[in-house]
C-alpha cells in the first residue's frame, strides 16, 4: 500500500515569456478514441496560450520565491494566500527541497529568471544539503527539516508531539530526480550534484526477502522509535543497523515507483523489483476488500509471474493507482518518459487515467471542472482526493467534500455498499489538471482557465491549493511540492520536456527503457 508523503527576477509581460511549443498530445476527447492515439498528433499551442501559460508560470515561481528561505535556499514546505508577506512553515522535506531546484531549472528555461540567477539559486541549496545533517552510511536525507536554518526536527511539524527522524525512500526519490536534472541542466553545478548523488545508496530500500524479485521498504529511523514497532536491519550491508518500518511498497502504479527508477539508474535495485510489485491484487475473494474485481491475464518477465489485472470505469479498462488521483499515476512521468518508452503500458495507461478524470469530472460527478489528488482541503487541512472507481483503496480518494465514497462490490464475492453514489461539492486540485496537460493539453488548459475565470481560485503565486466547485470554498494556500509540480508539468509541455531531457542520460535509458518497453498493460477500452 502506498503512503502519503507530506508533499525573482519576473518578466513584465506574458508575451515575453519563451515558451516554446513542442510535440505532446493530441486529444480529440469527444470522439473517445482509441487511447493510443491520444498521444498521437502534433499540438501547438497558440499565441494566447502562451501568453496565459506564461503568466500562470510567473506566478507559480513568484510563490516558490516566497517559499524559499534567503539564507539557506530551502523552501517550505507551504505559504498561505500572501507572496508579499509570506508567512512559512517553518518545515520542509527532501522532496519540497528536490521540487524547488527542478522549478528552478525550468523557470530559468522558460525565460522567468536569468541563467545566472538559477545557477546563484541552485548552488545554494545544493551546498545548505552538503552541510545538514543525515543519515551518512546511505546518504540520505531526514523527512523534515526547519528551512530557515537547515536543522533536523525532533518535533512533527505540526509541533505537537517529539517524533524520531525519518528517512524516505520515496522523498529521498524525489531529492535525487532533481539532482539528475540539475547535473545536466546547470553544468557548473554538477559537481555538487553528483557529490550529493554520488553518496545516495538506494540498497538500504531495497528488501530482497520481502517477495521474489523483492520490494522496496518505505524507509527507516536511524535509531529506534520508542513508539512503533520497526525490523532492524541493514539491507546494504554498510554501517550500522537502521530500524525499518514495516511497511513495503507493493503497488506499481504509484508515485513511489520513482525511488526503483533511479535505484535502477544507479545500478543499485535489482530490476526484478518492477516485476514484483502489483499491477493490481489478485482476483480472488480473499483479496474482496479492495475497490473492484480485477479482470486480466497472467504473464512472466525476468522469469517472475505477473498478474496484468485493471480495473473498469465508463467503458476503460486500466491499471489503479491506490486512490485514483493524478499525483501518484502521473507524477513520476514529468522525469522518466513512460508512455514513449513503455508505449504497451504506460502509453496507454496515462492517457486514460486522464481520461477517466476528464469523464469523472465532467459527465459523471458532473461538477463542470475535473482534475483529483491529495492537496489542502478547503475546510483547512489536508486531504486525499482522487476518483475513486480506479484505485484500489476501498476507503476511497474521494473527488468531493463530502468523502463519498464508491463501491461497486467485488464481483462473486462481496455485494457493493455504494454502486452509483450522488457526488456532492467536487473538490479540484490545479496541479492536477496541469500533470495532464501532457496527455490532453487543450482540456487542461482549457479546464484551469475556467477555474481561474469561474472559480476564482488564483492570485499572485498562481493557483491556489484546491477549490470546492459548489460552495466556491478556496484553499488559500501555496504548497511547494505541487507548485512545482506546475512547474515541472509546464516545463515539459512547454519548454521541449526540459525535465525529461535533462533527467535522461544514456546511462537512465539504458537501465529503464528496455526494462518498462517489455510489459503489455490489459489497459484500453472495453
């Protein structure tokens, strides 16, 4: 089961700004095609398009500035309504960290700040990492740090109780993304990055016992919690004995999958691990608690037995995520470019996860915007959002304020509680609508400036958080990971995939091409 993870110098005018139209996708929605043409085509965006992408991408970075501390270039990990005056959150992880340098590479490409000013910002945060304190034997970073100063916390960042540090497969993940990027982005920083890189050893994830082909833990304290019961261990056999939590990441279609990909890149997972991970939980009535019955084949690579399960929704058939939100389907997509490299899976699987949030919003809650995942709840807070139907958790991610939840049932098994609910007040999140803008770039577009114009839901660091769509409830608030998120997503569609360009090395494809190309999805339409 997956986990949650925490999540200046501006051009005056939109038409300044260098977008630069590129190939993407294709979409001609209303005449559901076939999923694999959706990546077919050729887009180009228009001068208006520009213009208005331009200015949410000024924006976007002018709220990551006021995230970002002065002295030490870390950001935090969220700022309310104001970039003027900015009022921070005094925390920040590997991963707000890792969002803030790929923004900066991408601001820089769009043309937002000068060549000099990204390098100025960048070789500061990459030399505050080289001071913080970390776990040493792996090179890994702790999950929460004071940005102000650079110092680990002892305190969970809501200051209420003493917590024992953390550290992250997943956040360290994303961390050393951006450290692949950066390298080849900004040459006069590459050997800070590949200092940093160089000393991250992903082998303290990966547990070879855990199934055959092995799975990757969701990370380890360096000394034991008195509050949780941990495995010690050491699954690199480099310095001490960590303590693990329990929990491994079994699910495929995940944001996590990101720390297997650059474990892999390094030379440092087995490949086998891809394979060993759930495309979906069998089909059987010992594993009825999940959302749906899965329906598929069983196929073998690297000799490891793989049930190609999917899910069903409005007339698709795909992959789930855990709770069916943008983030964890597509997030990994801005750097590893799944859908070209893997064109039997993935290549078809992402364009109908946008697809059945495009469907989901529009014709089935009917809340006239679309675009699910895990951000601010209106109300105040955090929440998962996601469509429910095509994940597994049978809780549900719901796409309303309300948690309605969908069950269909388990087919054979167990009868479902929920089948046809009534959606309540949607809940929209931007950065989800962006993370598509790859696959349906007129829609997205389209659908944020609606949500811009109707909903009002923006101000000067961009989009806000999430908006509850029949209330007109605003999350006001800018959260550093899915701010850079927007970046990153407009970064690639708009800017010649500049995070996938930089990302890939001969070296990254020719440790994860072959390796994703060879698996076939049961994805498509029923």
């Amino acid at each position: 089961m997956t986990a949650n993870i925490s999540r200046r110098t501006l051009l005056a005018t939109a038409g300044s700004v260098a977008l630069v139209g590129g190939t993407s996708a294709s979409t001609s929605y209303a005449g559901r095609p076939n999923p694999a043409a959706m990546l077919k085509g050729h887009w180009k965006p228009t001068r208006a398009d520009r213009a208005l992408v331009g200015r949410w991408a000024r924006d976007t970075w002018r709220s990551l500035v006021a995230m970002t501390d002065e002295k030490t270039g870390l950001p935090a990990d969220n700022i309310g309504a104001s970039v003027t005056d900015p009022v921070r959150s005094r925390y920040t992880s590997p991963t707000n960290i890792g969002g803030y340098l790929w923004s900066t590479v991408v601001a820089r490409h769009l043309g937002i700040i000068s060549p000099q000013e990204s390098y100025r910002r960048i070789t500061q945060t990459l030399t505050t990492m080289t001071r913080v304190d970390h776990h040493e034997p792996s090179g890994m970073y702790f999950n929460w740090y004071d940005e102000s100063t650079g110092e680990v916390l002892y305190t969970d960042p809501d200051g209420t109780k003493p917590i024992t540090p953390f550290v992250s497969s997943v956040d360290n993940g994303w961390f050393a993304a951006a450290l692949m990027v950066v390298r080849n982005a900004e040459p006069r920083a590459r050997a800070l990055a590949d200092a940093l890189l160089g000393k991250m050893n992903f082998a303290f994830y990966y547990n070879p016992a855990a199934r055959p082909g092995g799975l990757m833990r969701g990370g380890f304290f360096e000394t034991s919690p008195p509050d949780e019961e941990t495995d010690q261990g050491n699954h690199a056999g480099v310095g001490p004995d960590v303590y693990y939590r329990k929990f491994h990441y079994d699910t495929c279609n995940t944001e996590a999958r990101i720390a297997p990909y650059i474990g892999f890149a390094l030379g440092q997972v087995p490949q086998t691990q891809y394979f060993a991970t759930y495309r979906t939980f069998p089909d059987s009535c010992d594993w009825s608690w999940v959302e749906q019955r899965p329906k598929g084949v069983h196929r073998t690579y690297l000799g490891l037995d793989v049930f190609e399960g999917t899910y069903s929704y409005r007339g698709m058939r795909l992959v789930p995520s855990w709770g069916g939100d943008m983030f964890e389907s597509l997030m990994p997509d801005l750097f590893v470019p799944e859908s070209r490299w893997a064109p039997r899976s993935w290549g078809i699987n992402h364009p109908l996860t946008v697809r059945a949030h495009i469907e989901h919003g529009l014709d089935d809650a009917k809340y006239g915007y679309w675009g699910f995942s895990p951000a601010s709840n209106p109300r105040g807070g955090y929440s998962v959002y996601g469509v429910d139907a095509i994940g597994m958790d049978p809780g549900g991610y719901p796409s309303d304020l309300e948690a309605t939840n969908y069950d269909a049932g388990f087919e054979g098994c167990r009868e479902g509680t929920n089948p046809e609910p009534a959606f309540g007040d949607g809940v929209v999140t931007p950065h989800a609508a962006f993370l598509a803008m790859q696959y349906a770039p007129r829609q997205a577009i389209d659908n944020l400036a609606r949500i811009e114009r109707n909903l009002q839901a923006y101000a000067g660091g961009g989009f806000y958080d999430s908006v509850a769509v029949r209330s007109g409830l605003i999350a006001k608030r800018y959260l550093s990971l899915d701010q850079a998120m927007v970046m990153g997503a407009i970064g690639n569609v708009f800017a010649n995939d500049v995070i996938r360009r930089n990302f890939v090395s001969r070296q990254v494809e020719h440790r994860i091409r072959p390796l994703i190309a060879m698996e076939q999805f049961e994805s498509g339409l029923e």
